[in-house]
C-alpha cells in the first residue's frame, strides 16, 4: 500500500544517508525500522505520586461515633 508521510528535512536527510551507507533503499530502511518500532515494548511510565496531605493529629474518636451516619455528619462539618 503506497501512503505519504511529511517528515521533516533534516530527518529525511538522515535516513537518505543511512540508507546509502547501509547499501540499500530508502524503503526497505524504513519499513525496517517502522516494524522494528512497533515490534518494541510499549513503556507505560510509572504514575505520578500522590502528594502527603498532613491534617495534624488523627481525630481520636470513641467507637460509638463510628457509623456512617456519624462519619458523615463530621465531613459536613
């Protein structure tokens, strides 16, 4: 299948000169290193670490307060 693609100059200059280096065509360079490309693992990086609140103290609270009508009511406070 025929396809263009807009690379940049200096790019193209590049991959010309390998290409002419390595003895062979301009094409079977860049399917080489295009399957080459998506034959490599994909790297997903690591994500971004969640920032430390520090609020003071921890709320003693008494076990009879624990409910979640009671936990609710002083996170509306």
């Amino acid at each position: 299948m025929r396809t263009t693609l807009d690379l940049p100059d200096e790019l193209m200059r590049h991959l010309k000169a390998r290409a002419a280096l390595e003895g062979r065509s301009l094409r079977d360079l860049v399917l080489e290193l295009v399957t080459r490309g998506l034959q490599a693992p994909v790297s997903v990086p690591p994500p971004a670490p969640l920032p430390e609140v520090r609020l003071g103290r921890p709320l003693a609270l008494p076990v009879s307060l624990l409910s979640h009508a009671d936990l609710s009511a002083l996170a509306d406070e």
